[in-house]
C-alpha cells in the first residue's frame, strides 16, 4: 500500500454558477498528470474513476495499491486502460511483457495484481491511465495504432475535421464499463467536437496532448445555459462529469485521449446541445 491519491470529489450543476476560474480549475483540471519517475493518480468520485500518469524516466515504476481504493493490489477490484503518449515503453502484467509504441493502448482486466511500467532504452515512454471499478474480468489486450476501429468525422468547413481511433468499446476490446480511444485533429482543424454533447450516463475524462508549447486548448463545460471554460495545455486532463456538456477549440491542432465510464458503452449515446442554445 502506498501514498495516498488526491480525490476530487462530486459536484452539482447548481455549484458552477458561483465558481471562480480558479475553483473550476481546482475541480475539474488535473495540470500534474505527468511526472518524470512517478505514477501521479487522481481520484474523483464522479463514477469512482482514477486516472493519471506513469513516466518510468529510466526505472521502472509499479502500479499499486492505495488506501482510497481499499484493495490490496490496485486491480483487485477495478480495470484499467492504458494509452502511451510519449516515446516506446513496455508495460508487464503479471509476467507478461506488452511493448507499447507511441499511441498504442493496452487493457488490463481486473485480477491481475502486478503491473510495472518501463521505458524502451530511456525513449521517454508515458502512459496515460483511465480506470474504474469492475465487476468482472476480461482478457489483457493490447492495440497498436491503427489497429483500433477509426472513424473520420467532421469537415474542413467547419474547422473539426478528425480521425478517431476507438480501442477499448462495445465492438472492440472488451471491458467491464470503460470505453477508450484517441481523436488527432488534422491540420487546420481545431474544434474536437462540435456540437457539444453530455454524456448523461456516464463521466468522460480527457487528455490533451501534442499542443504546441504556444498553443492552448479551450475547453468547454457547464450546462447549456451555465457554461464555463477551462484553458488548458499540453498533457493536462479534464474531468467532464455527466451532466456537463463538452466541447473545445485549440489555437493549433492537437490530440486527445477520450475515455469514459458508467451506465453503458454505447459510444453514440450522448445528447447534443447546438451551438445556438449556449449561453
């Protein structure tokens, strides 16, 4: 058993409106995700979901358990996916070596009890995790780039053209309640979706990466006639709960991992809230 993991807990659609920048910044931004030679979790109630960073800069880091979480090792009770963002790495479970190139994602089901995170020769390797409770166990599996189901969506027109990569979901890697993958924004596009949209069964987690250092993202959230903004940088998460809309525009094209949990894993089951009812 380790530190613990700071929480975050739930909040109210009604709390938004008397929130300052920096106690939305407090709730739903995680700017920390990534620190060289630690794994740095966060934990939020919405949906009991933690997610977080792992970067081995050169040793090796294992993935344990925490006092928050009441288990003895940290998927005696809970799934996890994994997505490398950074140079290649490698992933064990339980003896079992998974090599993660740069923006491959790998799941882990519940029950195994030993997970370490390393990098390939010192290549700078971060991996991204995204985890819930389960209920029962799936198989390990890991998807390379490209592999994945991808979807083109959006038009040049109107500045959201993307391809979205679906790994863990209802018709591909299977899961007990997580749903996974990663949008690339193509250049000159730069809102990720549009119209916003709740997910009103389940919290949707993101993180943005590959921003310019110059660059910044501006995330939508909020209730369609209450919204608010987060401004956020390269390789920060956002936690959007459900009954928060989500949308954002960034000053150059960029990348994100989506992840979700909660009622259901239909990746389509979302209500939209057009631009022209926002407030």
């Amino acid at each position: 058993m380790t530190a613990s993991i700071p929480q975050r807990y739930a909040t109210h659609p009604e709390q938004i409106p008397g929130m300052t920048t920096a106690q939305v910044r407090e709730r739903f931004l995680i700017d920390d995700v990534f620190v060289a030679g630690e794994v740095r979790l966060t934990y939020t109630h919405h949906d009991r979901i933690v997610l977080g960073g792992a970067v081995p800069a050169g040793s090796e880091l294992a993935l344990t358990g925490y006092p928050e979480i009441r288990s003895d090792y940290f998927l005696e009770h809970r799934e996890v996916g994994i997505v490398n963002v950074g140079g290649p790495g490698t992933v064990t479970a339980d003896g079992v070596v998974y090599e993660l190139a740069t923006g491959a994602c790998l799941y882990l089901g519940r029950g195994i009890r030993d997970v370490v995170f390393a990098d390939a020769r010192d290549a700078g390797a971060q991996f991204y995790l995204f985890s819930a409770p389960a209920h029962t166990t799936y198989p390990a599996a890991l998807v390379s780039p490209g592999e994945g189901t991808v979807r083109e969506l959006g038009d040049p027109l109107t500045s959201n053209r993307r391809t979205l990569n679906q790994y863990i979901h209802e018709n591909g890697v299977q899961s007990c309640q997580i749903v996974m993958g990663v949008t690339q924004l193509h250049p000159g596009s730069m809102w990720n979706t549009m119209p916003a949209h709740t997910h009103d069964r389940r919290t949707e987690c993101y993180l943005y990466f590959d921003v310019p250092d110059d660059a910044r993202v501006v995330h939508l959230m909020g209730e369609r006639d209450e919204t608010r903004h987060l401004i956020v940088g390269d390789r920060q998460a956002v936690i959007s709960p459900s009954w928060s809309l989500h949308s954002g525009v960034g000053t150059a094209a960029y990348s994100f991992v989506w992840a979700m949990a909660g009622e259901n894993q239909s990746f389509d089951d979302m209500d939209a809230a057009p631009i022209t009812d926002l407030r």
